[in-house]
C-alpha cells in the first residue's frame, strides 16, 4: 500500500500564479485606462508573485528532504 505524503501550503504555488496573472491583468488594463493608482498596485503584485512561487517551493523541497532524512534514521533504529 502507498504511503500518503504529507500535505504541505495547498495554495502557495497556485496562489502565486493567481497573482502574477491578476497583476499581469491589471498592468495591462490600467495602462490602458490611464489609472496610475492601480497600476503602481498591479506592478506590485505582478513583482511579488514569482519571488512568493520561489520561495513556496524551496520550502516544499527543504520539508520533502528532512523528511526524506526523518524517514532514514527511522529505519536505522
């Protein structure tokens, strides 16, 4: 029988996208209508997603390798 992994930040990885997409969206419709207020935000949120997707996948690889090394010294008692 498969052993269920963990479930680790659901929303991190999608929710980074979301928002590169949202603000990718918003420079463009605000550039369009001339709106300086909303595009300084959607220049904000485009910016933040990708380091936010980075940063969610290191932690997912640093938390899949200590258990990785949880699951060695297991079986080394």
């Amino acid at each position: 029988m498969q052993e269920k992994k963990k479930l680790r930040c659901p929303l991190g990885v999608p929710g980074g996208i979301i928002a590169t997409l949202i603000g990718l969206t918003g420079i463009v419709l605000n550039s369009v209508n001339f709106n300086l207020s909303g595009l300084l935000v959607s220049i904000a949120l485009f910016l933040i997603g990708g380091p936010f997707i980075r940063f969610t996948m290191m932690v997912h690889s640093a938390n899949d390798r200590l258990d990785e090394l949880e699951r060695k010294m297991e079986i080394m008692k």
